[in-house]
C-alpha cells in the first residue's frame, strides 16, 4: 500500500456559499426623477457618490463572482444603459457563467442598442409604466419620459428580449393599473411585476403623497386579476402578474387574490438579493442603506464577502420583529413587512412597515394626511401664481 493509500484523508476544499442574486447599481446617475426612487443618491443624481471607474467596478463585480455561487445578477442603476461601458460588464458577468437580468425606465433603449443586447440572451429586461398616459406616468417620473419608455419597449420587443412589465403601485395610480396593464399587453408585455410602492432613500420625502393605503393596493389588486385569469380580452393568454414588493397579509388579504403572486421579504432567506452599490458596499437589498461587513468597499483585501453571505447580519435579520408583530401566524414569512422603509420613514425596525402602520398609529396617519394637505395647498398657490 502506497504511502498516499495510507495517508489520512485530507479536507474538502471549501465550497463557494450559493447566493440567489446580487443587484449590482452600476450607475448612480439616471436621466428621471421618480418621486418613488429608493436610491439614497438621488437628490443630487449622484453628484456626492464615488461612482467607481470601470476596473473598479469589474474588480468589484469579479470578486463577488469568484468568491460566491452566484445564480443570477440584476444590472440597475441608476439607469444602466447611462453607463458606457455597460455591455463589457455583461461580457464579465456571461464570462462567469452567471445569467443575467436587467431593470431599466427603457428611455435610453433604442433599435441600435437592442439590437447589441439581444446576443446576451438575458432572462429579461424590466422597464416601468407607471400609468396607462404620459400624464400619469410622468406625474411619478418627471417630464418628457413616457414616449421614450414606448419607444424603448418596442425597441425591445422588436428584438425578441423579454420584457417584465413593472407598475410601481402608489396613491396616485392605484385605480388605474387595469388600464397600465391593458397598455402593457397592447405592447406585447405579458409577465408583469406589480411593485407597491415601497418608500425608501430619496422616495422617503414622497411617502404621504405615494403611499398607497389598503384599500388602494385592494383596488390594484383586483383589477389585475382579469389580466391574470386571462379574462381581460378574450382568446389572449394570461397574464404572469408577480407582486414582487412584501405585502403584509394584515394589510390584504392575498390569499384571495389568485393567481396573482406575491412575494415575502427575502432578506436572511435562500432567495435573497444582495445589493453592490456604486461605492462598492454590499447591502441587504437595494432598499436599505446600510452596508454589511462593516460599511466596507468588497474590494478591500480583508473584506470577505463568504464571511458576510454567512454572518449573523444577514442569518439573524428576521429574528428582530416588531413588538406589533409578535404572535402573528405570519411573522417567521413577513417579519412585518419592508424592514428598509420602516426604517427610512419610522426611524426604527421595531414598528411594522409604514404600509401597515398607517393604519395602526393615528399620530403617524395624521402626519401623513397633513404632508398631504400641505402639498396639495402649495400646488394651489403655484398654479394661481402661473395663471
């Protein structure tokens, strides 16, 4: 028997922890203003942001990639196709064999740059409507934007690149997502992501005007129920309709809902996505602010994001409930809804997301109703001013 034969067995080489998804914000500018952004930057477009020279950003990128099993990433922004050099970060990320999916407002996508996306077969393209008419959708996202996204989405199409239809469901639009998702399908959209406004970063001065109540996310709900029981229009397919943002049951009762799907809160489960800033920080997800490991840049030598993919940072999140929470059925799924925006507009984790909290604290629902006032008053002033 050889010396090797007898030797004792030596360990396995460590395996790579696998990781649902990273988002990787690639970008801290984008040519909108959506009042429902959660991008922290957004205020300044990301003037103060140390956006990151493209070695940068691919070292950031292939560290994540070599030291994680990663399934799938999400190019965002910012709006991505803003950055240049876009397409050689696609190039890193296919290299490794990662799929990849991407969130654009589909304004900057034309037949040219389609065309150059369509060989990287991505799993889709997200891009928003966030009404059935320019007046509605840039009443979220600022002037001049609607036609651009039309174009885009077509351009799109037109190439055969799947499209995810996104409606960002606030106060304003919620009794006209049935039109919004009518528009989508009359495009050739037919897998739709119902996105409740969630209000997190620069989105956290918007929350009174956009944050819809229970009865606006019912009303929402139940009118893209005939699009997803392929009711809408006779002799189409149904829709895929996916509520993507955690929408507590004590708020709607979804299980009434079907076929609609809904989501939970990701964060410390198999299905969570990771979030790689523009200054280099992995956090939670896009919605929240602080980084993990230390607010360190992932490219710094004694960062490791295996130790943070297993650390109680991210194990433990669910483990801190809000007191309103305790008891309930759904509590170990919810953890009391978007734990970002309760800490964005509540202060603290320990009160349940704001969605469900409008509804629970009078102080706070008359803040609300009085930020509402107070802008709807304004509003007046300045259109008197203009006549």
């Amino acid at each position: 028997m050889s010396d090797d034969a007898r030797s004792p067995l030596l360990p396995a080489p460590p395996t790579r922890p696998k990781v649902n998804s990273i988002a990787i914000e690639v970008t801290a500018h984008c040519q909108q203003k959506c009042d429902y952004c959660y991008n922290a930057w957004r205020e300044d477009n990301g003037a103060g942001f140390e956006a990151g020279a493209a070695k940068k950003l691919h070292a950031r990128v292939d560290k994540l990639l070599r030291t994680l099993d990663v399934d799938h990433v999400t190019i965002t922004g910012g709006e991505p196709f803003a950055r240049r050099d876009v397409f050689e970060l696609l190039d890193l990320v296919r290299a490794r064999g990662v799929r990849i999916q991407i969130i654009s407002n589909g304004g900057l996508v034309d037949d040219a740059l389609a065309k150059r996306l369509a060989p990287y077969d991505v799993s889709y393209v997200q891009v928003t409507l966030d009404g059935p008419d320019a007046a509605l959708h840039e009443e979220h996202v600022g002037e001049g934007h609607f036609e651009p996204t039309i174009r885009g989405i077509r351009a799109l199409v037109a190439r055969e690149i799947h499209v995810v239809g996104c409606v960002v469901v606030t106060r304003k639009n919620a009794a006209r997502v049935g039109e919004t998702l009518a528009l989508f399908r009359s495009l050739g959209v037919t897998d739709i992501a119902l996105s409740r406004f969630s209000p997190a970063g620069y989105a956290t001065s918007h929350a009174a005007a956009l944050l819809p109540s229970r009865d606006d996310l019912s009303i929402a709900f139940r009118q893209a129920l005939p699009f997803a029981r392929g009711e809408d229009l006779p002799g189409a397919p149904a829709m895929r309709v996916t509520c993507t943002m955690p929408v507590p049951p004590c708020a709607v009762e979804v299980e009434e809902l079907a076929p609609l799907r809904f989501g939970t809160c990701a964060v410390g489960t198999s299905m969570q996505e990771l979030a790689l800033g523009p200054d280099g920080r992995l956090r939670h997800c896009t919605l929240h602010a602080k980084g993990l490991g230390g607010e360190r840049d992932v490219l710094d030598d004694d960062v490791d994001p295996v130790a943070i993919v297993r650390g109680a940072e991210i194990r433990d999140y669910k483990k801190t409930l809000p007191a309103f929470c305790e008891g309930c059925l759904h509590a170990s799924t919810c953890g009391g809804g978007c734990g970002a925006a309760a800490e964005w507009v509540l202060g603290s984790r320990a009160l349940p997301d704001p969605v469900v909290w409008q509804h629970v604290d009078d102080a706070f629902a008359a803040r609300l109703a009085e930020q509402r006032a107070r802008r709807a008053d304004t509003s007046k002033r300045r259109l008197e001013v203009v006549a």
